[in-house]
C-alpha cells in the first residue's frame, strides 16, 4: 500500500521519543510536515535532527507540557498558524511507573492521570479549532492497562481507560464535523522507556524483555514501526471509515494475563 503524506499537517504531542518519535518519523519518511511538542527542548533538537534526516517536509518543534493546556494551545496555535489547518494529530505523552496501590500516594496517582487522560484532553480540546474540517484524523495512545486491570498499574489502568473514553466520546461528537478520532494500544514494544521502566528488574533489559515476550501470543516484543505503520494506515485514505476504534498493536498480548512489575 502507497501512503503519501505529501503536504500533510502532521502534530504529534510527545513525539521526541519512544513510539511518539517513530510516529513522528514515518510521517516525515511519507512526506509529511510534521511538528512535535515535548517539555525538555533538548529532546525535541535531537528530534528535529532525525526527522530532517529523514524527510522532505517541514519540521518545528514546541516546548510545551501536556498538563498545563495554555501551553499546548500556544503550540498547536503556533503550528497551525505556520502550515495551516491540522491534518494529523496524535497525542502520545504519558508517564508510567510500577507501584502498588496500597504504597501509591495520592499525588504519583495524579500525576499519572494529569499526564495520561488530562493531557490527551488538552490536546484533543486545544486542537479543535485548528483541525482540517472535514478530513482530519485524531490518534490517541493508549495501552493494554485501558481494558485490563494490571497489578502494580491503578494509575495507568484508571487513566488509559479514560484515554479511550475521550477516544469514543470524541468520534461521536466530532464526526458530524468530518473528524475521525481513533485509538491505538501499543504491546510490548522493545526499546521503549515505558517497557524498561515496568519490566521486572531480574536482570538485562533485553533478557527480561525475552522473558515478558513469551506471554505473548505471537512469541515476540513488537517494534515502534509497528506501531508507526498502524499510524499511517488509520491516518490513510485506506482508515477513511474507521472511528471509534481502539486497535490492539500488541500480538495478542492483551487477550492474555499481563504482568509486570518488580514481582512478576
């Protein structure tokens, strides 16, 4: 399948690193004009190299935190006022960590929920204004925490379910409008922060990654181009009637018993 993104508007919140960046870069790799929004502006230079190394667009990147939605509408406004109306939006920030509920402090169980779900509020509220009517394409990252309880997970498990309740809310109100709002479910995805910071710490971050693919149905991790060709596809002519949905990119991962953290 030919995807071309050629003069695309191409935003992707988090896009600095881990699965946001490799979103980020498979959109510049099909043409597109692609800003990304981080909090520490030396991630976003080291971004800006890669996806002008790669790309034939334009590229800007935004210091901006997801929590605080004055920032992110000051980015996105930025971004729309250089290239136009919002083609492509995703929205992919999130902080994780392992930590049992019974030694969770109310404010590690904020933060996660302040970054997770009302970030993607944020940026899916802020973004409205700027996106292209009829045509735009809205993508969420959510995780498998969404749709099944994890231990050493309550502030995950609590804020990715409301990642995808935006997620359907969102396609119901905007489609009137043209905008088709999605999910994605990323798996185990080797060479992620989020994977290394919840795998069990028995040992090499590759070891115990083996050890955690072997849950999974399809025998291996999945790589951030999986989940960046999921992106592409749903963002394509060829997603045009697809909305509302949460996409597992996961192996089959989810349909089994997940665990992480320190004890598993």
């Amino acid at each position: 399948m030919n995807i071309d993104f050629s003069n695309a508007n191409v935003f992707v919140a988090g896009g600095t690193s881990g699965i946001n960046l490799g979103i980020a870069l498979a959109f510049a790799e099909a043409g597109a004009n692609v800003g990304v929004m981080s909090r520490k502006q030396a991630n976003i230079d080291t971004a800006l190299t890669r996806l002008r190394a790669c790309g034939r667009g334009w590229f800007a990147g935004y210091a901006a935190d997801v929590r605080y939605p004055e920032q992110v509408e000051k980015a996105l406004t930025d971004f729309a006022r250089a290239r136009g109306p919002i083609t492509v939006l995703v929205s992919g920030a999130a902080g994780n960590f392992p930590a049992l509920a019974r030694d969770l402090s109310p404010n590690g169980f904020k933060t996660v929920v302040d970054i997770d779900l009302m970030g993607t509020f944020n940026v899916m509220n802020r973004a409205y204004p700027l996106l292209k009517k009829p045509g735009a394409c809205l993508i969420n990252i959510s995780a498998p925490q969404a749709c099944q309880a994890v231990a050493y997970q309550i502030h995950a498990n609590a804020a990715k379910a409301g990642v995808d309740q935006v997620t359907r809310t969102l396609a119901k109100e905007w489609g009137s409008d043209g905008i088709r709002v999605n999910s994605i479910t990323p798996g185990l995805i080797a060479g992620t922060e989020g994977v290394d910071r919840l795998l069990p710490k028995n040992g090499a971050s590759e070891d115990s990654c083996a050890d955690i693919a072997r849950q999974v149905p399809l025998g291996r991790a999945g790589q951030i181009r999986d989940v960046a060709n999921a992106a592409l596809f749903l963002a394509s002519d060829a997603g045009s009637y697809i909305s509302g949905a949460v996409l597992p990119v996961d192996g089959a991962w989810g349909l089994t018993e997940i665990r992480l953290g320190p004890s598993s």
